[in-house]
C-alpha cells in the first residue's frame, strides 16, 4: 500500500507594519536590494516587489482591500478617541450604525448585510487600529444616587483639560458662545390641580377634552447670556399637516418622527438648519461651546463631523446629574412647564367645547416662552451649575447622593428610639430606602413636575420626598 504523502503545512502569513513596507520601498528605490530591504524590514520580498509594480494601490496591509479607505477610518478613530475625552464614550454599535449610514450615503458598494459592518469587521477594525479597544466604562446607575461630588469634580477638570489642550478655555469667558441644549416634553392635557366645589362632595370631575396621555417633545437651547434659540417641535407625523405649518414662526424647527420623540437625523438637522443659522444671524463668534447630555442622540460621527465643519463644541454633561449639571433643567424648564400649565388653561377657558390638538400646539407654547424664559433665569441657571463662569465649586454637591467610592450615603430621618426587631417600631425609612422604592427617575419628574407623573399617589411620594430632602 502506498504511503500517504506529507502535507506541508500551511505557512503562516507574515505579518508586517504599514510603516516598515513604506520604508522599505524607499530602502529599494535608494538602490538597495529587495532581498536585504525585506530582512531588515521585515516584510515579505513579494510584497515589495507588488508594491513597486503597482504604486496605485493604496492598501499597505496584507490581504483584501477594507471597505473604508485607512483616511476614513483614521477619522473614525479620531471621532471615538475625542468623543470619549469630551464625555461621550461610543459603544460598538454606535460605530456600526454611523459607518452603515456613511455607506448608504455614499452610494460605496459592500459586503455587509445591509451595509451594517457585523462583528467580525468591528474586531478586524480594532486589531488595525490598537490605539482604540473595548473598554468597560465605569458604572453609572439610572439612579444618580451614586454620583459624588468628586465624580462631578473630576469631569470638570477632565473637561477643561481637555478644552485647554485644544485652546479652547477662552470660550467659556464670553456668556455669548456658551450654550445648553436639551429636549423636554409637553401634555396636550396637563392635570389642572385642585378647583374649588361643593364641600363634602367626593365626586368632582373634569372633563379632559384631547388626548390625556398625548405629550409632544420639543427641542430647546439656551445661552449664557440670557437668550434662547429658536426651539425644535417634535411631531408623529410622516407629513406635516397645512394648518400645523402654518401657525409654527419661520425660524422655528419641526422634526418628524414616528413615535414624536427626538432622533439622531432630527438632531442632526437641528443643529444644521435651526441652531446654526441663528449663530450665523446673531453674529457669534466661531467656535461655541455646546453642552448636551448624554443621550445617543446626541453624538453620531455624522453630527460630530457637522459640529467640526460649523465650529460647534459638543460636550456631555456628566451622566445622571443633569438636575445639578444643566442649566436647562435647574432654571429653565420648570418655570416654562408653569407657564405652559396657565397658558392651556387659559386656552380651555376661552374654548370650554373644543378639544386642544397639535394643531393649536405651537401658538400656545410660543405664549408660554414668552412670558416665563427671563434671561436673568437663565444666567442665573449657568452659574448655578458652574458652567458660566466655569466654577465648580459653584455647585450644591448637598445634591449628590454618592460618597467617594460611588456608594449612597445614608441619610436618615430623625427618630424616636427604634429597634429593628421590635415590629411596634419598625426601622425608619432612610433616603435611600425611598430612592429604591420609587426609583431616581421618578424623582426628577417630580421635582420637575411633569405632568404625567403628578397623579393622585404621586402627589404623596413628592411630599414625601420633599419631607426627606429637609433632613
């Protein structure tokens, strides 16, 4: 029987640096052989010799040519590696979505199913560019009760390292070029709160003439200076109705989407086609400081690339305390939903038959801006939250909730003597007993008192809540 031939085994592919193959060629054209060019560099003869014969080709690694040319994805790593420093670290599939966006646009054929790069791309892509890796960022809760007055110091230092290493400090020192945008919702039927009635009578009703639950998002940036930009209105509609066009001021944006709730595209055009031009008009000086929060929305490469080209500054708040952080949340928004409150009851009065629908949206909130956003409000929102003047110890870190090591800390009612195993006195309900229960977010929107979570129980847990924060 005939002994079976030895396979030679495969020989693994060499491996070799883009950098040492360009060195390498220009060790050749300088007259030195391509036998000792590809010893001392330690790339393949073959390799060189192709490369010589054919200077077009512009892969210099081994293998097939990348879909992205290595500009295009040098640019991708540059977008993570300064998104992570401005506060917006990018997971993987944040990276996926913005290259499937960038092909689709491009109209560049590719092997991806849907022009998505899968999961062997992403790890090809790492492997070409060892300076950015998966990383586990350090854990951040829904519930802000972790956040400690050194995390919210140590973004504050990052941040201005950050903006003096690019020559970016001076902007903070003019009001004018410092701004803060953020999205909030609208009932179309808000709870109207007590009315007065027959004493004793424990059936007293309101008629809710419109959607209860209807809520429209809008779209809100504001200056240090004490001005507000044209808003951004949010609608679920495909094509937006005649009558709604009509009644929203020409400088204003409309966004539509779906389910009415902010997208990365809406984002996009907010940025390109309401905020810009108003910087433009009102002659700001480029580049503005923008500080948003950390929302995904927020920061696509196709956004970052449109805030490069404008000369807008992105930079993410720190994540779960936009309470003491945002100037929008800290001065503006509650006195705008105030107004919003007065200005659909006054509406209600004068029309007790008819229904509040989107198409009166725009005119009633336009009434609402008016009389409740006072410029000194919003001045006074930025330095509270320390971002003009840049101050951080203008905070209330009376506010956070954490301790040094990311732990609650416990903050307990005063009370009798207690026993935990005596049932007739159970333990007090600390802080972060309450915290658990009805969770952070809840929290916010009672103190931000959205409507939709003032009912009838919610009423209790925010005085509740209002009780605890005395002690």
């Amino acid at each position: 029987m005939k002994p079976k031939a030895k396979v030679k085994p495969k020989e693994k592919r060499m491996q070799y640096d883009a950098e040492n193959l360009k060195k390498a060629i220009k060790a050749v054209n300088s007259g030195m052989s391509k036998k000792q060019a590809a010893k001392q560099f330690q790339v393949p003869r073959s390799t060189i010799q192709f490369r010589i014969n054919n200077p077009d080709k512009i892969n210099p690694r081994p293998g097939p040519s990348t879909v992205l040319t290595e500009s295009e994805e040098k640019d991708i790593v540059n977008w993570i590696v300064q998104s992570s420093k401005k506060g917006f670290p990018r997971r993987k599939e944040d990276i996926q979505h913005s290259v499937s966006v960038f092909i689709k646009k491009s109209n560049r054929s590719s092997c991806f199913t849907d022009n998505c790069p899968g999961e062997k791309w992403l790890k090809l892509f790492l492997k070409r560019h060892p300076e950015s890796s998966i990383r586990t960022p350090e854990s951040v809760t829904a519930a802000s009760s972790v956040v400690s007055e050194k995390d919210i110091r140590g973004w504050f230092n990052g941040i201005e390292k950050y903006l003096k290493d690019n020559e970016y400090f001076d902007i903070l020192s003019d009001p004018s070029r410092v701004f803060n945008g953020d999205e909030t919702n609208f009932l179309l039927c808000p709870k109207t709160g007590v009315v007065l009635a027959l004493k004793g009578d424990k059936n007293i009703y309101e008629i809710d003439r419109g959607q209860a639950k209807s809520a429209i998002t809008v779209m809100f940036t504001f200056c240090a200076n004490g001005d507000t930009t044209p808003p951004m209105v949010i609608l679920p509609y495909k094509r937006l109705p005649g009558e709604i066009a009509s009644k929203v001021p020409k400088e204003w944006g409309i966004g539509l989407s779906d389910n009415g709730w902010m997208k990365a595209e809406l984002f996009y055009d907010y940025i390109k086609n309401v905020l810009h031009p108003y910087l433009v008009k009102e002659g700001k000086i480029f580049p503005v400081i923008l500080f948003v929060d950390g929302h995904k929305t927020h920061l696509t490469l196709q956004v970052s690339e449109l805030c490069s080209d404008l000369g807008i500054i992105l930079i993410a708040l720190y994540p779960n305390c936009t309470r003491i952080l945002q100037p929008a949340d800290v001065a503006a928004f509650f006195p705008l939903k105030c107004a919003w409150k007065q200005c659909v009851l006054r509406w209600r009065r004068d029309h007790p038959a008819q229904a509040l629908t989107k198409t009166e949206f725009v005119p009633i909130l336009k009434t609402a801006i008016d009389v409740s956003l006072k410029p000194n409000s919003i001045k006074n929102g930025f330095r509270a939250c320390g971002l003009q003047p840049w101050n951080a110890d203008a905070l209330d870190y009376t506010k956070c909730l954490g301790d040094s090591k990311g732990k609650q800390t416990s903050q307990t009612l005063p009370t009798n003597k207690t026993s935990e195993n005596d049932p007739q006195h159970p333990k007090p309900m600390t802080r972060n007993d309450f915290i658990n229960i009805v969770s952070w977010d809840t929290i916010n929107k009672l103190n931000r008192k959205e409507e939709q979570t003032i009912h009838d129980a919610s009423k209790l847990l925010q005085n509740l809540w209002h009780f605890l924060e005395m002690f």
